[in-house]
C-alpha cells in the first residue's frame, strides 16, 4: 500500500520501490489517497509503474465510520472539557494509535492558533477528520491482508502519517520514503526519527577519505555567507535568510541594541523555533509547542539580571507568516536584561558573542556545537544523539540550565569536527547523492518532471535505476 501525497517526485520514488518489489513478491499494489488526484500525469506517472488501483478517503459518504467517527468526535470534546491541551496533545489515542501530536501539529499550522488554542470549530473539523481518518484506516488494515506500508510523510494528521503508525501496531512491514531515502520502520521512535540522521560511525565511515579542511572551509563559507545557494530554495531559506547581506561587527551590535557587554556576567542566546513548523516531527518536546516553550523560556530568563539574553527570532519566519510575532510578546516583557536581536545582524556574529545558546532542535544549535558550545535543546533533533548538545529531560531540569551561573564546558576538538561533518552532511549531502538522480526545483513548476524526461533520454538513466534499486533491496 501507498500513501499519496500527490507530489510528483514522490511519486516517482515511491513507485520505483513498488516496482521493485512487485517484481519479486508479485503483490497486487494499491495507492491510498486523501482526495481524487486532480493532476493527471500524477495519475499517469502510477499507471507507468503498472498502479491503477486507487482508494480515496470519502468525507462525503454518510456511513458506518462516518457515524461512529462523528460520536468519537463529541467523547472526545467530552473528555477534553474536563482536562487540557497539553494533556491531549501527550496522551491522546485511538484505536491503539497514538495521535494527539499529529491532530495539534495540524491545527498550529495556520492562523497561530498556537497563540489562543481553544475547542472552536477549526479544532472539531480537524478533530473529526483526524478520527474519521483513523477509523477509516482501522477498517482498511483489518479488511486487508496488506503486506507492506509505504508513506512520505511522517508528520501532520495525514493518512501517511496515520498509517505509519497503524503499520507498525498490525506489525506489517513498514517504510518511510523522505525523497530518495528510505527507512524502514520497526517501532513508534523510528517513526519520528530524521531520515537524514547518522550515527558518530556512519559519518566517520562516509567521510573516511576527506580531508578535514573541507568540513572546516564549509563551515568557514557558511559562516561568512560565501557561496551560498544563489536561488531561494525550501531547503535553503534558513541559511541565506541567516547570513546573506548580514552584519557581523560586534561594536555595531552593541551599540544597536544600547547594551554594554562587560556589565553582564554572560551574553546568552535564546533562538525560538518558527512556531508553526511541524512541532512533533522528531518526536519529543519538553514543552507542548514551540510557541508554549517561547513564552514560558521568557519568564524563566526575566528575573536573570546578571546576564543579558539575545533573542534571536528564526530567520525564516515571514515563510511561515510570524514575521513581528517575537517582537509582539518580547514588549510585553521590557525587562533591561532581554533584548531582540536586530533583524540584519547575522547568526555567524550571534554565535561568536553567545556564552549559552538555547534552541528546540534548530540548526543553531548544530552551528553552535562547530564552534565549541554545547546548546541546549528543548527537543530531539537530528543530531541531539551525537553529544554535542545539552538535552534535559525535563523542565526543572531545563530551567537549573538556563539560570546556571557555570560557563558550559567547551567541546573537544574531535566534537567539534563531528559537528562540522554533520553538518556537511546536513547542509550539503544529504540530498546530492547517486541515489538522488532526477534534479527538483521547487519554486519551478513541474522541473521535476521535465528533468525526468530529459534524464530518460540518456544512457546513465538505467545504470541509476539499477543503483537504487540495489538501495532498495537493501532496505527491504
């Protein structure tokens, strides 16, 4: 079974695996979708592969699950009403799935209902969606001899999402395919897990034959915004919004921000996260939201008068719509020890004066671990395994981290080239390997597609398709 996300190039990967594998397990191949794929060549791109067999999720169609879906919905509310949001969000489950994070992440994600959640009629519509989804894939999982899962997203109240997690309870063979990368998935943690994450012995293995100095020139670039990706892509907008056309003189930013550094004991960093940002992707967070985990960082730090705390919005918030949403709740505060980080300052200079850096999984705090200083994370991230952060378990513990008054110690050279390497990976490899053949631009329509079909034409398209297709092999 295949969970559509109507995306071409999904599409594409995702039926070179069914391929594949029909070809050695002959299983008769169905594709699940939230809605009728509007977009024929999405239609088209299956039926190359040989997939005519679609289900469609149906809100329309007033039946059993529909019912049932609709009485779940008012127990819910029921229930609710005599707990919380936060309560729901780390608790709620169904048919055996748990789901609270995937229903709040989808209704944070617009209009900043992270700011006043509240059980108003955005919330029931998503919260009965999200339950008639999982009734519906309860019926399908229980109704099907399904044999193996395969999605492309793991976050969000998406049927992907869902039934990554129904896979894993029904111990069908399950897989996540992020792009060109696949994962397979043996328990609810590998769910939530970065396909883009290494292991220390991965990343010594793959860079066994580089020489250090790239890992530090590539650093070096970032940091000093030297060649830089020149067109604005989705997974560059952070860097180039961190560091392109940025100031780093420190006296200018002082002066800015009116602040004498020698009167502070320590120069600290707090970097909240686009607060609208998939929140649970990676799994756990100390706080319930990234929005709660903002304010409540702000009360923590006001009473700390010995040391002056930089709050350092995220650089890409105007893509998500916050642009000024920090600015709003740091008024509200106007304590002399918190001051906003000037919006042309760049990161590279943030880092330099930081003593204490603080994030929830951004990747500050991995730029932060290159230059020596262990951050501190409010959440797993993809590199919070690798000992070259501060991760509390708890928020008393987070709170002891905040206002401790000791210097953290400095990470070990040998730490900080791992961060540099992972880095590399991160910023640069992750997604220009041999497996990654066919070039997408997503601010281009339909690039990935006319790529596809130039790629075809030449001899090096099959030798390709067979490298990973051994990838495949590997995985399955």
């Amino acid at each position: 079974m295949i969970c559509d996300r109507g995306r071409p190039g999904q599409i594409y990967f995702n039926s070179l695996f069914a391929l594949n594998l029909n070809k050695k397990k002959k299983y008769n191949i169905i594709v699940l979708s939230e809605k009728k794929v509007k977009s024929e060549y999405n239609k088209k791109l299956f039926a190359a592969f040989g997939i005519k067999n679609f289900y469609y999720l149906d809100l329309k169609k007033i039946d059993y699950i529909f019912i049932k879906s609709f009485f779940l919905t008012i127990y819910s509310l029921f229930f609710l009403r005599f707990s919380n949001f936060d309560k729901f969000v780390e608790t709620f489950t169904l048919n055996d799935i748990y789901c609270g994070d995937l229903i709040w992440d989808t209704y944070i994600r617009h209009n900043h209902s992270f700011e006043n959640p509240k059980i108003d009629f955005k919330f029931i519509k998503i919260l009965f969606v999200s339950i008639y989804k999982n009734n519906f894939l309860k019926n399908l999982f229980s109704k099907n001899n399904i044999k193996v899962v395969l999605t492309s997203a793991n976050n969000y109240s998406t049927l992907s999402a869902f039934s990554l997690r129904f896979g894993v309870n029904f111990k069908i063979k399950t897989f996540f395919q992020k792009f060109h990368k696949i994962i397979k998935i043996k328990k609810f943690d590998d769910i939530r897990k970065s396909p883009f994450q290494l292991s220390k012995k991965l990343i010594d293995e793959k860079y066994e034959t580089k020489k250090d100095i790239i890992f530090e020139k590539y650093f070096f670039d970032r940091m000093n915004a030297k060649r830089l990706p020149s067109r604005v892509r989705k997974s560059t907008i952070d860097v180039i919004s961190a560091y392109k056309d940025k100031i780093k003189d420190e006296k200018y930013f002082f002066n800015s921000i009116k602040k004498n550094k020698k009167n502070f004991k320590f120069i600290n960093v707090y970097a909240p996260h686009a607060f609208s940002d998939c929140n649970h992707v990676f799994g756990r967070l100390l706080y319930r939201d990234y929005f709660q985990n903002f304010l409540n960082t702000l009360k923590i730090i006001q009473d700390d008068d010995i040391n002056l705390w930089i709050i350092k919005p995220h650089p890409s918030s105007y893509f998500f719509n916050e642009e000024g949403l920090v600015k709003r709740y740091f008024n509200q505060f106007k304590k002399k020890n918190i001051v906003l980080c000037p919006s042309n300052i760049s990161t590279s200079l943030i880092l330099k004066v930081a003593d204490k850096i603080v994030t929830s999984r951004g990747t500050i705090g991995l730029e932060a671990a290159c230059l020596g200083k262990k951050a501190i994370l409010t959440g797993s991230s993809p590199y919070s395994h690798l000992g070259i952060s501060l991760n509390p378990k708890n928020i008393q513990s987070y709170k002891k981290m905040l206002l401790s008054k000791k210097k953290t110690q400095k990470l070990i050279k040998e730490k900080q080239l791992l961060a540099k390497k992972y880095l590399y990976w991160f910023g640069r490899d992750r997604m220009y390997d041999k497996l990654y053949f066919v070039e997408s631009k997503w601010d281009e329509k339909n690039s990935f597609m006319k790529n596809l079909v130039k790629l075809q034409t030449k001899s090096i398209y099959k030798k390709r398709l067979n490298v990973y297709f051994d990838y495949i092999d590997l995985k399955f």
